[in-house]
C-alpha cells in the first residue's frame, strides 16, 4: 500500500533483495543449477497473480488511504479467499514452469 515516493522505492527493492538474498545463499551452499532461479521466478509469478486476483480489492484500499480515510480490516471471509488463492497459485504456478 505504497502511497509515498519513500514507501514505493521500498516496495519496488523488495523483489531485488528477494533476488540478492537468493544469489548469496545459493552461492554459499555451492548451487550451480537453474533452481535458484526457479525458486525466484515462482515466487514473483505468484505474487504477480495474487496481485491482479486481488486488484480491485487493492485499488480500494489504496484509494482509502489516499484520501485520507483509513483502510478496510479484511473479513474472516477475505482472509480465507486470499490464502486459498495463495495456496493454490503456490501448488499450481510450479507445475507450469
């Protein structure tokens, strides 16, 4: 929920750091393959998918704390909606690569 030009830089050095944390371990534990990568690539394509599932809800939140209001509490039902979408897109993306 990046609003500021502080919080955005934040948010878009996540999946860099995601990708050096990645590039150190598997250099520490002698990794010479493609997993790595893979592992990477998954977990980017999940959020990816996540994020355009959950869109409008995002936009919502986002347009709320633009304003000024405070953002929407997720609802029990919600909250089970995104981790089915989460599990789901977590078993399912691997399979596709």
């Amino acid at each position: 929920m990046a609003t500021t030009a502080r919080d955005k830089l934040i948010a878009a050095s996540l999946p860099l750091a995601g990708a050096i944390a990645i590039g150190v371990n598997s250099a520490a534990h002698g990794y010479t393959d493609t997993l790595p990568l893979l592992f990477y690539t998954t977990t980017m394509i999940i959020l990816v998918i996540l994020r355009l599932l959950f869109a409008k809800y995002v936009n919502r939140q986002l347009a709320l704390k633009r304003s000024g209001k405070p953002m929407e509490n997720l609802s029990g039902k919600q909250t089970a909606i995104f981790l089915l979408a989460f599990v789901t897109t977590l078993v399912l993306v691997p399979f596709a690569i």
